[in-house]
C-alpha cells in the first residue's frame, strides 16, 4: 500500500499511531500561532500588523498546514480503507479495520479541533471568530474589507480550499456554541448508529417464504434449477416451515428467499404472472423494520440540520453540491420528466402491447409493477431478433441477449482497450509492471510460504501511467475477481491522493510543474468482482457486456485520481462534487458500448475465432442499451423525487408532522404513472438513502453531462469524415486533452460547472442524454 513500515498486520497500527502524532505537532504549532497572536508576544507579530502580502504568505501556510493533517490521515486511513476491503488475510483485514477505527476517531477530533478552526478563521479569512462582541460596528467592517482584501490576494484553488474547509468545520457545529455543539455531537452519534441499523438490516435480514402449489414449483424449477436454487439459499429455512425437505421443498411447496439474485431471476425470466406477483409482494415487503429506524433517521438528520442552520437535511448536503439548492434538483427533476415523457409512454406501450400478445384474456389491462422486469427482458430479446434478421442472420436465433455478444469480451482486451483509449486521448503510455511480493493482496502471506506465491500473487495487476511531457502520473492496480473476504461491489480506491508538495512552486496556483520531486503522485486500485479468473495463464477470462461496463465505468474513476494535478490532496482527483465525480466515470463508460470503439478489434475480439465484433453487431449492442431506457429513467426520477422529499424542508416523518415515507412511496408512483403494489415497501431496502441521501439525483444529474461532453469533444472527432486518419487521430487528441486539462487535471479544484461549461464552449444541455434514448 506504498507505506514504509507496513510489512505485518500488527504494523497498522503503529502507523495510525505515528499519524496522529505526526498531525498533533502540526496541530501545536497552528494553536501556538494562534496563541502568540492573540497574546501578542514579542517574539510574534499582530496579523493585522502584517502587510497584505505578508497576510497572503500567513493565509497559505495556514492552508497547507490544514492539508498537512489531512494528508497525514488520509495516507494511512486510506490504504487501511482498501485493505480491510480486499486482503485475503483475515489478520491483514482485521489490523487495518483497527487503524481504520482509531483514525475515524481521530478525525472527529479534528473536526471539532476549536484551534483549526480558528487559524483557518483568523489567518485566512481574516473575519476572526477570536474577536470578541464588544467590538464596534468599524472595526466590523474593517475586518470584512481585510477578509475580502486577504481572501482576493489568494490564487483561485486556495480561495476554493478555504471555503471547503470551512464548510466542513461549520458543518459538524464547532461554530455553535459549547452547548449547541454538544447537542450536534449527541444528535450525529444518534444519526450514525441509525444508518448503520439501517444498512445492516438490508445486509443481514433476508425474508424466508413458500411458494405454495405445483405449477408454480415447477415454474420455478423451470428458471432457476434445484441444485442452483439450493446454492443460492444460503440461509437455512426458518424452524416454523416444519415438514419441508433439506432442498426447501415439499411437494407442492417450495421455500424461497428475498435475496436479490433470486428475486431478480425470478422477475425477469418467469413467464408465470402468479409467481412473479408473489415473488414481488414477498421481496418488497421483506424488511418492515427499516420503516421505523427511517422514519427515525430522517427525524434527527432534520434535527441535526436544523441546529446547524440549515432549513432542512437536503439544504445542508446541497449546499457543496454543484446543484446549489433543493430548487435546484427539483427544477432539474421537472425538466428530466417533462422530457422523457413521450420516450416513457413508448416503451409502457410497448410493453402493453407484448402483455397483451403473451397473457391474450388473463392480461387484466394494466402493467403490474412485477410485469416490469419479465416485459423489459422480453422486449429486449425481441428487438435484437429483429436487429439480427434485417441484418441478414439466418439458422437458429438465441434469445439470451447475453448469448449473441460471449466470447467477445475478457479482462485481458478490455485492458488492451484501456491501453489504446488513454494513448489515443492523451497521448499517456498504460505499462504493466511486477508487482512486489509486499505489495500483493489478493494471497494470504500470512500462511502461503514466500516461495509458494505465484507471481503476480492471484491474479492482480499493476500499471504506471507515464507521459512524454508531464512525466510520470501514477500508479493503478487491478484488483478484479471475487474470493473469500473480499469487498462484494464494485469501486475505485484512492491509495494514495496527489498533491504538490513544494509550497513556493505553487503559490502561483498553475498546475503546469510536473517534476515527480514536486509531487505526491496518485495511487489507485481499481476493485471489481468479474466473472472468476481463468486457472490457464494462456486462457482469457471471459466477461458479460455489463461487466466491461463496470469495468470502464470505475476506470473513469481512476483516471480521474490520476491525472488530477491540484496544490492541495484534499481536493484531489474525485474529493470534488458528489454531483459531478460520477461525470468522468460515465463518459468512459461510455467506450464499452460505442460501435466505433467496440468494432475497432482491440476491446471486443472473439476469443476463439479472432475477429473483431462486426460493426452491425456492436451497433446492436448500442441499440440494445436504449430499449426501454425511458422506463429506467422514469424509475430513477421516481427515485430521486422520493430522496429529496424525504429529507426536504417538510420531511416525511409523521414524528415531525409529515406523511409517512411509504405513503409518499405510493403517491409519487401514482403521479408518475409508474406501475405500483399498494402496501410494498421496496424503500425499506433503498441502501442509497444513507449513503448519498438527498444526493440520489446525482447519478442522472452526471450522466446527462458526460452524454454532453461525449457528444461534444468525442464523437465529433471520432465521426469526422476528414479522409485522412491522421488528422482524425489529431481530433481525437484535441478532444482528449480538453477533457484533461480543462476538466479532469483540477480534481475538486474548481467549480465543475466552470470546468464542464469550458469543456463544451456553452451551456451543458441535456439534449445529448435524450438523443441516446431515442
């Protein structure tokens, strides 16, 4: 995890310990500071006696040394972060949760370190919460023009990480009095341990139930096979279900869980109306307990917010967000609906029409909400069928829609992939290296003898990026396929965050010094779990579409760490927006399903017979991402809409007055016309409502830029009709490097709404995220 000294589990430890003592001596000399001053001491002068550039030089160091202490943490929390996720060894995984642990506390204590706070207040912003309230009207005001006079002097990143860390002081209540602040302590450790309630409630409560009658066992039997059922039901069946076999069944009885993957199977494959209700009513309805530990957070994130000055929860996380305001959303949301509507009443058309055709007299006239997901999965094989005889196909036809694309994706070409995309783009050099035994994760060295570890250990890998002009970049790992321990989702983790180190060379706030020596340069790993790795190392390890997706969707993550080149790790690479870090990772995505891109016979080439997708094919695959995207879209504005009327101005918590979140489940379905099951409650299991609350709109928020910055800076090159290939290549270049260094190289920098609208040369638009759904 690129840390000197960290060679045993044990050894966590003594780094978190190191840290805290390495960030209390930068702590002492802000509070002695702070003390000289207000003491006025010989031995230290006045701020306010200070020239304004001498203020300036005062307001840097104070910021640095604030990015000092986060820098120090987060090197450490960090890797302890990515290790207690991925390790093989339980004895690694458990020394870095311990340093995890011990580090998460210390950062509390940081935020509420009274003295921090006030050398950032009295050194940079010059408003000074050490004045006292006798002072006078002008000296107010004169206070407020050195603030202003002191906060202009700075270069425009540091006047961003003054404002960011003041943010993040106010928004835990250290500006409130002792006895506000301790109430803010007492309402946010009430907050956490409801989130975790919450979370742990969808991680380890799992409904068991019996699907009752014969025909619809073997409809079951049908989807998914017995011996793959018993798999998947990894719990055994509660006592009560007295008289079942050890497979769950009885005859004319079958015993079923609400896990996801059962439940989603079930949905999407099983032509049975009668089992797809049931099997939607139990899944939905499976953790009533959530009701009552989220009624009770959005209760005390109210509270909480309330105290600290904010009109509502919402009001509070939008307040760094590139939206600004719950307005905002709402008007974004509006405009979104307004806009899908005629795409959304297309596709629940389409899927009347093939209800219709499949049911005949049993269809009841109306899409159920449990008719969703089998109508999509059917509607979607149907039109790639149709796609595939226009273009000529002929003999059998597979229905499987993932059946007409195996064998053309695997780990080893989407890597190739990447290595073409950031050449063409920016002209950076991928190169894999070995990676060091002490750096190997994915094999448990703690029991596995040094000479028994294969190279590479289990599979990982290592690239550092390098270019012409900037130099080095940085470091990425792949870290792709599942095993025992590991984290079960997909992510990017930050390592280690770049930053400038020579405070003198950035003082002019450019981010053009690209010597290695002047900077921390940026670790990164890269976690997925892919289809399982191949035991042949001559062997390619296949992937599904949707995994390439993934996959490209996280290195957009990366990329982002990577190239960001800020004065300050604290506002590196993805530390920008919520609203606005998924835009890198969206537009990369977007690779994964471009037929130019895919046809080009570098990411899909068939791994038996060599050839690369056809561009009829790839264009199938395009298509296939549109159908019925209006439905999605709908769904997620549904979504959305719920979050910020959870947490808005009048939250939905009948203790605070409000209508009970399920009521406003079921209303704003209704008002959206999207299919709904009175009762449910799908929301009891809506994990993103804790961790990114009131931030849910987010994800349609960034896709709607990056489909705009595609359009924009990349498929106008890569479509150009010029006859020349190298001066396509020149546009494509030309594309890449704007999307580098206007927007990618500024991390959280700069106003991304700056960064995005320099991108475009306009005003974003969301036509561009419309015309895909066409």
């Amino acid at each position: 995890f690129s840390l000197p000294n960290l060679s045993h589990p044990s050894d966590f430890l003594q780094l978190a310990n190191d840290a805290i003592r390495e960030c209390d001596a930068v702590r002492r000399t802000l509070a002695c500071s702070l003390s000289a001053n207000n003491n006025n001491t010989s031995s230290s002068r006045d701020v306010d006696s200070m020239s304004i550039t001498e203020q300036v030089q005062k307001a840097k160091r104070t910021l640095h040394h604030l990015d000092d202490i986060s820098n120090i943490v987060c090197t450490v929390i960090d890797a302890a972060e990515l290790c207690r996720s991925v390790h093989a060894s339980p004895q690694w995984r458990r020394g870095a949760s311990d340093a995890f642990g011990i580090l998460s506390e210390y950062i509390g204590n940081l935020n509420a370190d009274a003295n921090l706070y006030l050398s950032l207040r009295r050194y940079v912003f010059m408003d000074d919460g050490c004045r006292g309230k006798d002072d006078d009207d002008e000296s107010s005001m004169n206070s407020n023009a050195e603030s202003m006079a002191v906060l202009s002097q700075l270069p425009p990143e540091y006047q961003r990480m003054a404002h960011a860390m003041r943010r993040e002081f106010e928004r835990d209540g250290i500006h409130l009095t002792y006895t506000k602040r301790e109430e803010a302590r007492e309402l946010n450790n009430v907050i956490v341990g409801l989130e975790s309630l919450f979370t742990n409630n969808i991680t380890e409560k799992t409904k068991f139930y019996d699907i009752e009658g014969e025909e619809m066992v073997n409809e079951v039997d049908r989807v998914i096979p017995r011996h793959v059922l018993g798999q998947l039901v990894r719990t055994a069946a509660p006592l009560e279900s007295s008289g079942t076999a050890n497979d769950g069944s009885s005859g004319s009885s079958l015993t079923l869980s609400s896990e996801n993957l059962i439940t989603n199977t079930l949905l999407a494959h099983s032509p049975s109306p009668a089992l797809r209700k049931e099997v939607y009513l139990q899944s939905h309805t499976s953790i009533p307990e959530n009701l009552q530990v989220l009624d009770s957070l959005i209760r005390h994130r109210h509270l909480h917010s309330s105290l600290l000055g904010y009109k509502s929860y919402a009001h509070r996380v939008l307040s760094d967000r590139m939206v600004g305001s719950p307005e905002r959303v709402q008007e974004f949301l509006h405009k979104m609906e307004e806009r899908s509507k005629h795409v959304y009443k297309r596709d629940m058309e389409s899927m009347l029409e093939a209800k219709k055709h499949v049911e005949g007299g049993l269809w009841g006239g109306a899409i159920e909400p449990w008719d969703v997901p089998f109508y999509t999965t059917l509607i979607k094989a149907q039109r790639q069928h149709q796609r595939w005889k226009e273009d000529g196909g002929s003999g059998e036809y597979d229905q499987d829609e993932s059946s007409q694309f195996a064998g053309y994706f695997s780990v080893e070409n989407s890597i190739e992939g990447m290595k073409v995309l950031v050449q063409d783009l920016f002209g950076i050099v991928m190169k894999e290296v070995d990676i060091p035994i002490e750096e190997i994760w994915d094999v448990d060295t703690t029991t596995t003898a040094q000479g028994q570890i294969p190279e590479g250990g289990g599979g990982m890998s290592k690239f550092e990026f390098h270019h012409e002009e900037e130099g080095p970049l940085g470091t990425m790992y792949f870290d792709l396929h599942p095993r025992d321990g590991k984290f079960v989702h997909a992510a990017h983790f930050t390592i280690r965050c770049g930053r400038i180190r020579n405070e003198d060379k950035a003082e002019d706030g450019s981010n053009n010094q690209t010597d290695d020596k002047d900077h921390q340069l940026p670790i990164v790993a890269l976690v997925c779990n892919l289809s399982p790795s191949t035991s042949s190392p001559t062997s390619q390890t296949l992937l599904s579409h949707s995994e390439v997706e993934t996959l490209y969707h996280e290195f957009g993550h990366g990329l982002h760490s990577l190239l960001s080149r800020t004065s300050f790790q604290h506002l590196s690479g993805t530390r920008a927006a919520m609203d606005f870090v998924e835009t890198p990772s969206h537009l990369f995505e977007t690779f994964a399903r471009d037929p130019k891109f895919l046809s080009a016979g570098i990411l899909a080439r068939h791994y038996v017979a060599g050839q690369s997708m056809s561009e009829s094919k790839a264009r199938h695959l395009a298509l296939s991402h549109a159908d019925l995207r209006g439905v999605e879209v709908r769904t997620q504005i549904v979504h959305s809409k719920f979050d910020q009327a959870l947490f808005g101005e009048h939250p939905c918590s009948p203790s605070l007055g409000g209508v009970s979140s399920t009521e406003m489940w079921e209303r704003l379905h209704q008002e959206a016309n999207v299919p709904f099951a009175s009762g449910t409650h799908w929301h009891s299991r809506f994990g993103h409502l804790v961790t990114y609350g009131a931030g849910y709109y987010g994800y349609l928020y960034a896709q709607t830029f990056a489909a705009d910055i595609w359009q924009s800076a990349l498929v106008s090159s890569m479509v150009s009709s010029s006859s020349s290939e190298v001066s396509k290549a020149a546009a494509v270049r030309s594309g890449g490097t704007k999307i580098w260094k206007d927007m990618l190289v500024h991390g959280g920098a700069k106003d991304p709404k700056d960064m995005i609208r320099t991108v475009l040369g306009r005003e974003p638009s969301v036509d561009p995220f419309f015309e895909g759904m066409s």
